[in-house]
C-alpha cells in the first residue's frame, strides 16, 4: 500500500512553518489516482497556507508498480549505480523477477514508468536511445546530444520516438526509429549486460551506463575482427554430393510358345 507521513516545511519566502503530507511509497495497483498525480508531478506540488507561495517539493519516493513488475526509486540527485537497502528487499523479498530502477530526477522517472507499462526492456531502451543521439548530433553538427526520452512507442508501425534536447537553448527535438534498432539492442544486452540483469538491488540504468555496455560491445566487436584478419579462414571446397537414384526395372519373362506337334 501507498505510504504517506507529515512534515514540517518551513516557507522560502515567508519563513513559516507548515505541516504538510508527503507521500513516500506510491502503489499504483492500489492507488492508481496516485499514479496519475506523479506523472504529471502534482503529487508534489506544495504551497505555503501563509502566504501562498507555491513551490514543488523533491524528496525520496518509491514507486511500485505490482501488475508490470517494476519498482522505480526516486532519489534526487544520487549518483550511485547501485543501492543495496536490506530493510527494503526484505520487506518484498517474495516478489520474484522485479525489474528494481535508480532514478535522479522526474524526467528519468516518468520515463521508467512509461518503458516498463509498454512493455519494454530499458536496458535495450538506453542503448537504443544512445545509438539515435548519435545520429541526431551528426544531423545538426554537434559534438553530442546527452538529454533524451523514449516519448512514443507503437508497435503496429513498428516505431518508437526520442525526444532529444538540443543546443544552449534545449530546443526539443523528436527522432522516430524502427523497431530493429530496439530489437539489435535487446541482443547486445543479452550478451553483455547478463550480469546486471541478475542484480538483486536497486540499479540505474541511464546513458553512462549504454556507454560502457556500447563500449564493451564495440572493443568485442573488434577484437573478432582482429582474429579472423591475423587468421582467415580456409576456403572450404564443397563436396558434389551424388545422389543416387533406384531404378526399379521391371523384366517381363516372355511366354514360351509350346512347338506345335506335327
């Protein structure tokens, strides 16, 4: 169930004290009006009841999604890759094959949610993502494009869109993929992410991490290249393999004329 506890805010501008209900752990199977109002971010919005001041307020928050087995920690601002918290994996220690999520601001959390109730792989979603900024920075001569989200997904067309954010300004910029990309992610993750896929605790999967799995990819990728140069293969002459047909001959004994007696 969705946990809530009161605090006390002290008012950047008028600097009264306000006690306010914040929520802590959101269920979405059980609260799903919860779910809509961290997704437009109103579950956060607080304001003064002194002078009106009106701010939004950024603080932990589990997130826990029981129909697509997902759980999403917001933690503004935490760096870390990994969080092992022994008093939370006990505490659902019988739900089994749950993908558990890192997340440092709203946008990556908003984002996590959308991924996994379409669905799809967010590991293979990075990588997708990093991939087609690639591309997005060449299109419009820049060194690189880091600030991106999956923002549309559609399995009839076979597409799936990135909104990227450009330039000094951070002009948006959508980007429409095909699904093969995703699908030739989802292949790469499997062969160099099978560790990570086995972490019991809370991970973050962001572009740093596309990056180093990119990398491990690109270096396997050709180091291969490098073998099959230093030792090619063989030409391998094929074998005319013969068939060998039956041929069934009928013989027809010809009748033996009996000598007419004279």
């Amino acid at each position: 169930m969705s946990r809530k506890v009161t605090k006390s805010i002290v008012c950047p501008k008028c600097n009264e004290t306000t006690q306010t209900d914040i929520y802590t752990s959101i269920n979405s199977f059980n609260d799903p009006q919860l779910r809509e109002s961290a997704l437009d971010e109103s579950l956060f919005k607080w304001r003064c009841s002194c002078c009106g001041h009106q701010a939004r307020l950024t603080y932990p928050v589990l997130y826990n999604d029981m129909k697509n087995r997902f759980m999403v920690y917001l933690i503004p601002r935490i760096e870390r890759f990994q969080l092992a918290d022994r008093e939370l994996e006990e505490e659902f220690a019988n739900l089994k094959n749950i993908n558990k999520r890192l997340v440092p601001d709203f946008n990556s959390f908003k984002e996590k949610v959308f991924i996994f109730e379409s669905g799809l792989d967010d590991m293979a979603v990075e990588l997708t993502k990093l991939a087609i900024s690639e591309a997005v920075a060449k299109k419009h001569g820049i060194e690189e494009v880091k600030e991106g989200y999956l923002s549309m997904y559609d399995r009839e067309t076979n597409t799936m869109g990135f909104t990227y954010f450009i330039g000094k300004n951070k002009d948006p910029y959508v980007q429409s993929a095909r699904l093969e990309i995703y699908g030739k992610s989802i292949s790469i993750v499997k062969e160099f992410a099978a560790k990570d896929k086995k972490l019991k605790g809370f991970i973050k999967i962001d572009r740093e991490w596309a990056e180093n799995v990119l990398y491990r990819y690109k270096r396997a990728k050709h180091h291969l290249q490098e073998q099959q140069e230093e030792s090619p293969e063989k030409p391998v002459l094929k074998k005319q393999v013969l068939e060998k047909k039956k041929l069934d001959i009928e013989i027809v004994t010809p009748p033996i004329k009996s000598t007419p007696k004279k």
